[in-house]
C-alpha cells in the first residue's frame, strides 16, 4: 500500500510549524522520526491531510540537563542515548532503556517526544517517562503549557494534545547519587514490541529505602505507576524478601489486556516477572 494523497510542509522554525498547525489544526500530523506514522499512512490507517515535517527546525533537537533536570527537544533521536547524555543513575537508566527499543535503524531515525506523542503502551519511554515524573510541554501558537505525565496520557495512541499543538519537550526531574535504577522488559524477539516490562527506582541508605518509583507497562492501555507498592518499599530494607512480596503484590494489582500475543493471565505473571527482575537490579 502507499499513502493517501497529502500536501507536504517543511517549515524551517518553531513559530512557522505552529502557524500552520494553527491553520489545519484536525487536518495535518507532525512528522518528525516518521517510525510509527509513516507504517501507517502507508497502511491508510491514517490518512492527514496535510504533513508538517519539523526535521530542519534545529531549535528542537536537544539534549541538556542543569539544576532542574533533563530537558529533551522534539527531534532528540533514539540513538542519542545510546551514550550517557547526564552523568549519573538517570544517565545510565536512559542507555540501558534505549537498547531495547526497536532494531538500530529505527532508533537512528525515532525520537524520545514522537514516542511519547504517539502513546504506544508498549513503549519504554512512556515507561520510563510515567515511572520517573515527566512533564511535557506543550507549545501552539496560543502559547504553551505544561502537562504533568499522569495527564498527559488518555489510553492507546490517545494523548492531552490539542490539534494545534506541538510536543516540543519533555523534562524529567534529576536523580541524585542515592539512586539506584533496574529494568525488565521481555519480547518474543529482540526489537519485537514488550508484552511486559518492568521500571524500578530505589533511594537507599543505609539499606533502607527512602524513596522508590515503580511502573509497568505493555500491559495496560497506558504505562501505569504502581504508587501504593512505591508506598509499601519505603522505610522498609531493600531485600529478597521484601522484592519477592512486592512482585506478588504487582500480580494482584494489575488488571492486564488480552491480544492476539498473550492472554490477561500470562501478561499478569509477566508482570510480577518485570517487576521482580527490576526491583532485584535496583537493589544490588
């Protein structure tokens, strides 16, 4: 199949890719790393109008972080974090997440925003954004606002975003040296899509945990932070035990969907799996 017909625009700044979005609104889509629309137009599932390629708009590719955190631009790449762009467990997280994104051609081309933008559940970084408190920030030519993460997501492919605005970038909060990070995913294939995955964050001192952020995804029709087990971690020791209770717990807590690749019952062992793999790499 090929793609319906559709009028192409490659705007050249911010405020000309929000004019025009400003001007077709329902009618057009943002084509940035294109791995997920572009299948799709070709496939007629979608069919814009209009296409607004923002890939020479330099002014969104970026990768920084200061006191606040770390701030990704609209055309950050996948493959930029195949090297650690901050320094410490946030860094590392990120390298470790982006190797199982996808095939490397893919994560030349994909980017951070266009996967949160589009909402696979079966994304990491929507994963990893809902795990660590992302905020996205939305700009159209109204203006721009920021959309806390656990808003931001409305179910599959379904997001906050107005028809005229732009994921222009998405700021995760710093982690510390205390921090210590784990993940699990598990996919038929390497590259294939997770049937199941697992993020886990621990603050520990002295053995105890202070602080923890815990999500899963893959299995839901949205990545989902479980905030009650978070709750249960805290102040308790980062042990064998204590993993192995939460794990039990994830199996109880989630509510999975059933598909053509695994049934409700194997995803919701797949997420005691996860979590387990992940809590047991954060505590090492």
């Amino acid at each position: 199949m090929k793609p319906a017909a559709f009028d192409y625009f490659r705007p050249a700044s911010l405020s000309d890719a929000l004019a025009l979005l400003a001007k077709y609104k329902d009618d057009c889509k943002i084509l940035a790393g294109g791995q997920s629309l572009v299948p799709a137009m070709n496939f007629r599932l979608a069919r814009p109008a209009i296409l607004i390629d923002i890939n020479d708009i330099a002014e969104l590719d970026y990768v920084h972080a200061d006191d606040r955190g770390l701030h990704i631009g609209a055309l950050t790449r996948h493959a930029a974090f195949h090297r650690r762009v901050v320094d410490g467990p946030l860094g590392a997280l990120f390298s470790a997440v982006a190797r199982h994104i996808a095939h490397y051609p893919i994560r030349q081309r994909g980017t951070f925003a266009g996967s949160l933008a589009h909402a696979d559940p079966a994304s990491e970084w929507c994963l990893l954004a809902t795990t660590l408190d992302a905020t996205v920030v939305a700009k159209s030519a109204r203006g721009e606002r920021a959309i806390a993460i656990g808003d931001f997501f409305n179910g599959t492919f379904s997001t906050d975003l107005e028809p005229d605005e732009l994921l222009a970038e998405v700021h995760l909060p710093p982690m510390g040296q205390g921090w210590r990070t784990g993940f699990y995913e598990f996919s038929r294939r390497a590259g294939d899509f997770a049937l199941g995955m697992a993020l886990a964050a621990l603050r520990i001192e002295a053995g105890v945990v202070r602080e923890a952020r815990l999500g899963v995804g893959g299995v839901s029709d949205r990545a989902i932070r479980l905030r009650k087990l978070e709750e249960r971690l805290v102040g308790g020791a980062a042990s064998q035990e204590m993993i192995d209770t939460i794990a039990r717990e994830a199996w109880a807590s989630v509510s999975p969907i059933g598909d053509i690749h695994a049934t409700p019952e194997y995803r919701r062992d797949l997420v005691a799996t996860a979590v387990k793999r992940a809590l047991t790499e954060a505590a090492a």
